[in-house]
C-alpha cells in the first residue's frame, strides 16, 4: 500500500487530539494582552495572531471586541491576503 509512510503521522496527530485545549494553551497571552493599545491595522494582525498561534476561536475574539464574529473573519483573511 503506497500511504504506509502516513500511518506514523495520523497517529502523531490522532495523539495530539487527545491534549484538552486548556492545556494546549496553558500559557497563552490573554486577549487583553494582546489587543493592548492597538490600532485598527494592528488589530487585525493581533486577531490573526490570536486565532493562528494562540487557538482562540473567531467568537471569543468577537466576544471581546464587541463585533461580530465574520468581522473577526474578514479581518483574518485581509490580514493572509496580505501576506501572500
């Protein structure tokens, strides 16, 4: 079978699955620490930031911007958009 040499890396994966999120996440920056003094554009980076490295998801970030969660989104994919 040609997809023997991905068995070793579903299972690494399927292993991380197991670790609760609040564990995994431990000792990441509150989002108040992140948003702190920011502009507009530094805040669409720090959303991205929040959400790619950090794992909180596009409501939490909302929830603590007061807007809603597709303005997270769009803001996110301005900010990849960007990068590419």
């Amino acid at each position: 079978m040609k997809y023997k040499k991905f068995r070793p890396l579903v299972k690494e994966q399927e292993r991380f699955k197991e670790i609760p999120n609040l564990k995994l996440y431990a000792n990441r920056p509150s989002l108040s620490e992140l948003f702190q003094g920011k502009d507009k554009r530094g805040k669409e980076e720090q959303m991205h930031q929040a959400c790619q490295e950090y794992g909180y998801t596009l409501k939490e970030i909302a929830e603590y911007l007061g807007v809603h969660y597709t303005t997270v989104s769009k803001a996110i994919k301005r900010v990849e958009n960007e990068e590419n």
